[in-house]
C-alpha cells in the first residue's frame, strides 16, 4: 500500500526517536484503514440474490466457435448419370468454372479440373483464361451454330 511517509511521521509523538514509534503508529492507521472498511453494512443474501438477478452482465460471454460451413460430401468419381449431365450441361454454359461446375454437379474440385480440360482437349469449350489460381472456360461458338 502507498501510505505517504508525512502522514505517518506527523501523528506520532515528537518525544519518541522516530524510527521505532513512526513504524507502529503506521501499523496502527493501516489497521485502522481496515477496520474503517469493515464496518460498511453488508447486504442480506437476498438482497445480493435480488441484486445478481436485476441487472448487470448475467451470465459470462463465451468464445464464439467461428463460423461454420455445412461440410458438403462432393463425389470423386463420375456416376454414369453425372458423366452424362455433365457432357450435356457444361458446353452449354456461357461461363465454365471449375467452382460453378462443382455447384451444379456436385464433384469434387480436382475431377472438375481434370473433366474440363478433357473438353478443352475435345474442342467442346474453348479457355478464355488459365492460369495458376484461376481456370475460366466459355462454350465453344462456332460459325454453324450462328447460321
């Protein structure tokens, strides 16, 4: 506690030395300080109860898990089914990414990847944009599809 050293000096007796007297009347206005702090009134345990009740926080803000997903349960393989929803729906859209063919169909990303560059290869979607991140196809719009 930081106790300044005048009010210690000031109350004791001039008659003393002060080194001895000095510590004793500290000792004494320290526990007089906590018998000062004992005498405010306590609160009955119903009036602490009512109190808890009332207001202020309640109970204890927990740490928030974060968000999260829906773990999904995309196939790593083609069904025949999907092998053929796949070769019907996918050159048919006008923008062909691996992400939106992994929505509609429901694959897994890699087999996404490896399906559309084997369309690439076949003529049947042409690449508007590879690179490292990011593969973007578009449908392949010929002159006889126009006429």
């Amino acid at each position: 506690f930081g106790f300044p050293a005048t009010a210690a000096t000031a109350s004791s007796p001039s008659t003393s030395s002060p080194g001895t007297l000095s510590r004793e009347s500290h000792r004494e206005t320290e526990e007089e300080r906590f018998t000062m702090a004992a005498k405010v009134q306590q609160k009955s345990k119903e009036q602490k109860m009512a109190a808890a009740m009332a207001g202020g926080k309640g109970k204890k803000k927990k740490w928030s898990k974060g968000k999260s997903r829906d773990q999904v349960d995309n196939k790593v393989l083609f069904s025949k089914e999907q092998h053929d929803r796949f070769h019907a729906e996918v050159p048919k859209m006008k923008l062909i990414t691996v992400s939106s063919v992994v929505e509609k169909l429901k694959i897994n990303a890699g087999l996404a990847r490896r399906a559309l560059r084997d369309l690439a290869e076949d003529g049947k979607i042409r690449p508007v944009l590879i690179s490292r991140a990011q593969r973007i196809y578009t449908r392949n719009v010929t002159e006889e599809d126009d006429a």
